[in-house]
C-alpha cells in the first residue's frame, strides 16, 4: 500500500546522497581573471581541460602531471554575483511554514542575519533535465552469481550491454550495476540476453565459463512533476519516500554512467580514473586522486555536488613480489594490514578468477597442513597445490600464505594536502571532464540533461567570535585560537596526592636511572609547576614513583599480556584508588597494546583518572613547556576544574533557564575486527551552567546496531548527575547527535526520541509529567559540501574561509532546518565546515540563535586553545566512545588473529545452516566481549571527564 501524500521524509536515495564516513576531519589561487565567458551550459565538442602540471601541496604525495602544487591563493578571484535564485529564499520559509505540522522535522524558522556578509563559492552546479519521465526497470541475473560480490554482477552487465539485444539502447540507459536500470525511453519486453563470463582483462570466456541469462522488466514511471513541486517548497503533496527520493536516485545513476564506464568506484559515489593524478606512497602503493559526485535538490534549482577525494591503492603486479617489497621497504614487517582487503587474481585453476585477501596468514605453504580427504588425510599447502593443479611453488618457504576465503571457510593460496584554491581549480579542470560534465555525452543527452560549467556562487556570513576568560589574564581571540601565557585557570582541580608510574618498555634514552634521576625528577617538577601556576592546588610533597619491571618484548609477549599483568601488579601497590587524585603514566612508546591496557585498567578495574605522557616529547626541552601547558589543561577538567568561560552574553542563549546540553554517539567495530565484537553507545551531558564538565554514561550493544538500546537509562544517569551537581532539573534540553547519515534522521526520531520521552517520565517518580523543552540536532561531517571565498578580503592567510563562516542559503535543504558552520580555522589544505540539522525542536529556536549559540560553544572545548570544529557535546561523545573501545581492545581489529569465528563448514555462505552457524559465533563473541566489559565504566569515574 502507497503511503498518504503529504510532508513525509525518508532517507536518501540508493543510488546518490550527501552521506559518506565518519569523523571530524576533512579528507588556495589568485589568478584566472573572471568567470569563463560564454554559456555556463555544456556546450561544443566533448573533451577535457588542458591539464596543469606540478606536484601537491604540502602534507600529500608527489602527484604527477595534472595535480598542481602551487596556484593563486584564492580561485578565480574578484567581483562575483551571487545566484539570482537565492534572492527569493525567504518565500521557501513562508511557505514551508504552512506545512509545519509539529516538532518532529521542523521546517526552517528563518535564515541567519548575524555576522558579516560575504560570497562563496560553493562546489554545487547547476543542472536542469528537460525530461517529464524516467522509465525504471528491475534487472534480473540467472542464475545467482556464486559469488554475489559487486564486482561480478557489475561484469555480468557489462557483458550484458555488448549483447545484440541490448546493444541499441546502451546509450539510453543507466544502471547500478546490479538491479536496478533507468532508461530515457521505454525500452521493448522481454528485453533478455545470455552471456559467458569473462574478465574485461580476459580476450573471451574459457571453455566451461559460467553462463549467466539477464534479464529487464518494467517497473514504473518516475515522473519529474514532484521534483519540480519540491524545488519551488510546494511540498504539501509532495511523498519524499515514494516520489523525491527514488528520482533522485536514479538521476545519480544517469549522472554517473561516464564515471562508471571510464573509471572505477571506490565507495560510495567515488570514481577513480588511471591517470596521471597520482602520487607514490611506498613501497607498491599508490594515491590516486579522484571526484566524487551527488545530486542535490536545493531551492529552486537541481545541484550535483562534485568534490575531490583520495584514497591508496596497490600497484597491480604479482603478490609475491608485492610481499617481498613490502617487507624491503617496511624492514621485515609482516604485511597484514597492508595487504588485508587487496583483490587479487587467480589462474591455477586455468582461468582467471578475481578474489579479496581476507587475511595473511604466518605460515609457509610448506608448514600450513589441513585435512584433504582427497589424498586420503593431512597435507601442505605446497604439496596439494603440486599434486591438484601440478603447480610446484617458487617460494614455499620463505613467503607467508593468502587466506582468500574469509573467517567461515578459509582458503589458503601461496602469495608469489592540497590548499582551498588547487582544490577548485582540480574539480573545474579535472573533476567535470572526467565525470562528463564539461562536454556533451549520449546519455545525458538521451535524458535531457545540461549541467552548469560554473560553481554556484551564494552569500555567507561570518560570525563574531566570543571572548574568552580565565581567573587570570585576558587573552585575545584571534582566528580561532588564543594564547594562555600568564593565565590562571578559572577553577583549578585539586590534587594533593598523585602518583606516578614509571613503564619500562625497552627503550634505552627513554629509561630513567632510578627514582633520583635529574630528567625524571626536571619533568615532575615542570608539571607540578605548571599546574600550580595555572592556578591547581598540587600537594607540597613529592609524589610515589613506582617503576614497573622491564616488560618482556613483543617477541616475547606479542599480546602484551605478561606486560599488562606487571603493570596492574604495580598500579595495585599505590592502594586505595579513591584516595587518588590522578596517576601520572610515563610511557617510552605507545602501541596497540599498553596504552590501551592501561586506560582500560584504570577506567574499569580501579576507578582511576590517570594521563599518560610520551616522554619523547615530554623531555624535549624545545616544546616541553607548551606540551606540559596541554596536559595540564586535560589534567585540570578531569579533576573537576574550568580551564576557561566565555566572556559577556556568549551562553546567555543557554543560561536564560537551566540547560543541559547533550552529546550522543555510537562507534562500531572496524573490518579487521572478530566479527560479534559489540557496538559501543557513549552519552556525556553538561551538569554546570558554565557548560564545561561533561560526566559520561556508557553501554555496550550488538555489533553494527546504529541506535542505542539503553539509551533512556544512559539520559537518566546523565539528568541524575546534572540534578546532583546543580541541585536542580533541566527545563531545557539541547542533544547534539553525532554520526548520523541523511536516511537515519527518522530512526533517531522514531527509535530515539521515545526513550528520551521516556527517561524524563522515570527520573523522578514524584513527578511522571516532567518534561524539559526539548531540541535534537543532527551533526554531520560526512558531506562533501566546500566553500571557497572569492576574494582575499573573505580569506585567511591559508585561502580558506575564516573561522566563523556559516551558509545556510543556496546549497542547504529545501525542507530541513540546517547550516554548514566553520567554527575552526582551516590550519592546513582545504577547511571543511560541519553540517548541522534540527530534527526535532520545542524551543522554538532561531536560526540566529542556534547558529551564534553553536559557534559560542565551539569556543569552549576544553582541552584546547581554540575553537573547534564540532560543537564540544558531540566531539566528547566521540572521544569517550574512541576510549571505551581499550575497554574491549582484545576484540577490536584481531580478526586475523582470532580464531574465535573460526569455520564452521556447514553449507554454502548463503544456506540457512550457515547463516545459524554464524549467527551463533557472533553471539559467542558478544558474550566474551560483555564478560571482558564486565561492569563498563568504573563507578568511581562516572561523574567526572577520565576520558580527556
């Protein structure tokens, strides 16, 4: 059944979308003279910007030919004229408020008039489509490919399109690879053809090939009218689920088809081209750089939203070669995470086969036995491969094996920074010819498309920074950052009885001579200092010292387990932890092992604060002063104590009642990690009205589960410690949640706001009816969206846009609340804004106010001296979540090395016998890792912030 007409908003379309990954980084020109003249429509004869030679800016590989290193500060500047659709966004606000039916979604109250006025360019161009229909098919490959990998089918309808049948219309289709087909016209039925497979580096299919029979079925009409009806904000019959999004959709398709054919995908809506923009990395490994591409639907007008991306890949060649270079260049280092997720290619069986490495294995084809009923019992790797496919190895030794089968079935074979402006002139020079947007092509021509040639140029505005206050000293604000020379801390933590342990872990500059060494005894009493001239109160005495044994090497101990049992024997000798203010760990290096350990000793097992130093830079005399001004500044806000406020009416958004502001994450294990390893779900919330302590609740939960399932418990922990610190409820709640793509808005509404609703009914039970004004916003850095400043006037000294520049007109949502706000200073390469959305809001709150608000807020993280890039809420939820992950570091990318998922050899990968099979040894590993988290966070730290 259809769902009613209306307002409704769903995700983002398969095929397209602004989503992308996690985190909160990001992956400048003077010169040109003017807009390019003529037409901003493609037009003329199809082919490619003459290319610019060079090598990258600094901090990136060496690119050859077409990446240019240097260029004008800023890209194309002088006098530009914003787009005349923007002139009229203030009738998308009248009428989308006619259609604001609640608080769930609202729609934009207003457009921010605070700040300086300035022009950007922004990466979005123009495109129109002429056409009233799109025809949508179902693709439909028989048999199912044995191996239902997108490489494969994407080959098989390859194949496909060289048919007879369907040859006539390539140039009238597009596809996703897979299943889905759009076409410009209707295309005849049944429309179906077979084909033998091959690989494309293949001159034909081998005797035997398997033979697969495509076929294309009608499916609907999607018509353009409802797009059209959204652009203009006429949305009161307008289904985003049924309508918007699927057209979107396959308008990505049609805009990626020269990419598809020309180049090859590496994520989502990445294309990569075998060019000359790349750069070595090492040893076989190379940079490409490549462009992304997204239709966006904006007031008034179609966008495809068109950037620069990079990622490594492995110069083609044999494995074994491969693996012996890797081992030249890295110094014997065994290649596992290098080469984990390559594909490679197979020919013993007497054709090509295409496969992805799953794991290196340690073992020589020699030494690795399995049980092979075939030849009647155990036998080498080496031996099978000489008597099955009389293939006699070159290196049975000496070279490690290939498991290409995964953790179910193993299947083991022999191994034989760019700056602001260069980024522009890369997407107009290089982006646009390579996706096929500079010049005419087929089938944008059977669609009807015109794409603009030309960045689309809006207004931006530049917000005030606070000023910024300490119990002592008043230091200036000045792009993003300040100065704490001579200051004192506004409230400095106590700590009258800290210790110190001393990690021995075989590095000779780094080991201390006893407990009297003068560098030792230089560096306690430096930061001792440090802190109490910063205004903390340190005991007068000299702190215990406790040096662990010499911890056995990694060859001796690779897990480091010994090492982490003498390091908890030592912890345990400074006795009672809640008399502990704060444990000072020097280590000599920091691995994958005793950093984590020892974080996840102190914050589940003992319940203590404790700061590690890296000595190597701790007894540099050069930046030992600034470095030891850090960690006081995380030393102090663990104990309790604000390093700084915010100066005059910055937080009086905030303080008109009693705010609690709220972080919310969720971080996921990683490919390399057991598979069953849990999801871990982190919630911090403010408990003062200076907006700077923010105490955490943490939960464990299945893997790869997006929501969180004990969150109202998380949201009464975390209304108990603000009630206990302020003696007091919030009336006002602000969530800012972080990693959350466009399509899960309406899960975090329809999964994660009733268990919000529902911890404001239990926290106190003499009052069922309490309930805060509530307000959730959505913070996003996963988009690809840059704006360039078009002139020197609206730039830093780097080329990017200043701190404090926020867009909220020309690029951002037809029906959402949002802004993309640059609270930091871009320090290097191209500055990436966050892009905030309010999904939910009873406060009523103004564009001015949440903009200006957030921007405050991002002045008051606490362990630095700047502005940054995401609100402080969100960016703690993050870091707590990072550093819960030591909390089950045993769990966390070991896959290789576990056999705890190990194969269970029942049926093929798709059977339901298999499918149980795995399901059960992923629960085997949820429950080990929930038994190794044990009670989580220690009772002890739940109020404070140990996670600085």
């Amino acid at each position: 059944m259809s769902q009613p007409r209306g307002r409704g908003r769903g995700g983002p379309p398969g095929g397209g979308g602004g989503g992308g990954d996690r985190g909160r980084g990001g992956y400048p020109p003077r010169g040109r003279g003017g807009d390019r003249a003529g037409s901003p429509y493609r037009g003329g004869p199809r082919g490619a910007s003459p290319s610019r030679g060079g090598s990258p800016s600094r901090g990136g590989p060496p690119f050859r030919g077409g990446a240019p290193a240097t260029g004008p500060l800023i890209y194309n500047p002088g006098p530009a004229r914003v787009d005349a659709r923007v002139a009229a966004a203030d009738e998308l606000v009248v009428r989308l408020k006619r259609a604001q039916l609640g608080p769930d979604r609202p729609a934009r109250p207003g457009y921010g008039t605070l700040g300086r006025t300035i022009v950007v360019r922004a990466n979005f161009f123009q495109f129109e489509s002429s056409r009233d229909v799109i025809y949508e098919y179902v693709v439909k490959i028989t048999p199912e490919p044995k191996a239902p990998r997108v490489h494969v089918k994407r080959r098989i309808l390859a194949l496909f399109e060289q048919s007879a049948a369907a040859q006539p219309y390539v140039n009238l289709v597009a596809h996703d690879g897979a299943q889905r087909l759009v076409a410009a016209q209707l295309l005849p039925q049944p429309l179906k053809a077979t084909v033998a497979y091959f690989e494309e580096s293949e001159a034909g299919p081998h005797q035997g090939a398997d033979r697969f029979t495509v076929e294309v079925t009608f499916s609907k009409e999607l018509s353009t009218a409802p797009m059209k009806q959204l652009l203009e904000g006429d949305v009161a019959n307008v289904n985003m689920d049924e309508e918007i999004d699927p057209l979107v959709s396959a308008l990505n398709l049609i805009m990626q088809r020269q990419a598809t054919q020309q180049g090859f995908r590496n994520g989502r809506n990445r294309y990569f081209f075998d060019d000359d923009l790349k750069g070595r990395l090492g040893q076989r490994l190379w940079a490409y750089m490549g462009f992304y591409s997204s239709v966006r639907p904006v007031h008034k007008q179609l966008m495809v939203n068109v950037n620069v991306c990079m990622t490594a890949f492995h110069e083609p060649g044999n494995l074994a070669d491969a693996i012996r270079a890797f081992g030249w260049g890295s110094f014997g280092a065994i290649p596992r995470e290098a080469m984990t997720r390559v594909k490679i290619s197979t020919r013993y069986l007497g054709y090509k086969r295409v496969k992805t490495i799953f794991r290196i294995f340690p073992k020589s084809a020699s030494s690795q036995t399995f049980n092979c009923e075939e030849f009647g019992g155990m036998i080498s790797v080496k031996d099978y491969f000489a008597r099955k496919y009389n293939v006699h190895l070159r290196s049975p030794n000496d070279l490690p094996l290939v498991d290409i089968g995964g953790p179910k079935r193993p299947n083991y074979i022999p191994a034989e920074l760019r700056k602001p402006g260069v980024n522009a002139t890369l997407i107009m020079d290089r982006g646009l010819p390579r996706l096929g947007y500079s010049a005419s092509t087929p089938v944008l021509d059977a669609f009807g498309i015109r794409i603009s040639t030309q960045m689309t140029i809006i207004p931006a505005r530049e917000l005030p920074a606070p000023s910024v206050t300490y119990g002592k000293g008043n230091p200036r604000v000045q792009n993003g950052s300040w100065n704490i020379l001579d200051v004192k801390f506004h409230h400095g933590g106590k700590m009258p009885n800290w210790k110190v342990l001393v990690v021995r872990d075989g590095v000779p500059d780094l080991t201390f001579n006893g407990p009297s060494d003068p560098r030792m005894l230089g560096l306690l009493k430096g930061f001792a200092d440090k802190c109490r001239n910063s205004g903390m109160a340190v005991g007068t005495g000299p702190p215990q010292i406790i040096p662990t044994d010499p911890l056995p090497p990694v060859s001796q101990d690779p897990g480091r387990q010994r090492a982490l049992a003498l390091i908890e024997q030592k912890i345990q000798q400074f006795g009672d932890p809640k008399g502990i203010s704060v444990i000072l760990v020097l280590l000599q290096k920091r691995d994958d092992f005793i950093y984590p350990g020892i974080k996840r000793l102190c914050g589940t097992k003992f319940g203590i604060r404790s700061q590690c130093l890296q000595l190597e830079k701790a007894l540099n005399e050069r930046g030992q002063d600034q470095y030891l001004s850090n960690v006081a500044l995380k030393v102090n806000t663990k104990l309790g104590g604000i390093n700084h406020r915010l100066g005059g009416d910055a937080l009086r958004w905030l303080t008109q009642e009693p705010t609690m502001l709220v972080g919310i994450d969720v971080t996921h294990p990683g490919p390399r990690s057991i598979p069953g390893t849990p999801s871990i779900a982190g919630v911090v919330g403010s408990v003062d009205k200076d907006f700077v302590q923010f105490p955490a609740s943490l939960r464990i939960q299945k893997s790869k589960q997006e929501g969180i399932a004990e969150l109202a418990d998380m949201m009464i922990e975390r209304l108990q410690a603000f009630r206990k610190r302020s003696n007091i409820l919030p009336k006002r709640m602000i969530i800012f949640r972080d990693g959350v793509s466009e399509g899960q808005y309406g899960k975090v509404l329809r999964e994660e706001l009733p268990q919000v609703l529902e911890a404001f009914k239990r926290i106190d039970p003499k009052n069922p009816r309490y309930h805060p004004t509530l307000s959730i916003v959505i913070c996003g850095k996963r988009h690809h969206a840059r704006f360039y400043p078009t002139t020197e006037e609206f730039a830093d000294r780097n080329g990017n846009t200043r701190p404090g520049t926020v867009v909220d007109k020309g690029v951002t949502s037809v029906l959402d609340f949002d802004f993309y706000l640059q609270a930091h200073a871009g320090l290097q390469g191209s500055v990436k804004s966050t892009h905030y959305v309010v999904i939910y809001d009873e406060s009523n709150l103004t564009a001015d106010a949440i903009q200006q608000g957030v921007h405050n807020a991002s002045y008051l993280y606490a362990r630095a001296t700047k502005a940054v890039s995401l609100v402080p809420p969100a960016y703690y939820a993050d870091i707590v979540c990072e550093q819960a992950r030591f909390f089950i570091q045993g769990f966390l990318n070991q896959g290789t090395d576990s056999d705890t998922a190990s194969s269970t050899g029942e049926g093929g990968t798709g059977s339901a016998a298999a499918r149980q099979a795995r399901e059960a040894a992923d629960q085997r590993v949820y429950d080990a890792a929930k038994r190794m988290w044990g009670g989580g966070l220690h009772p002890n730290l739940q109020d404070v912030m140990f996670y600085l």
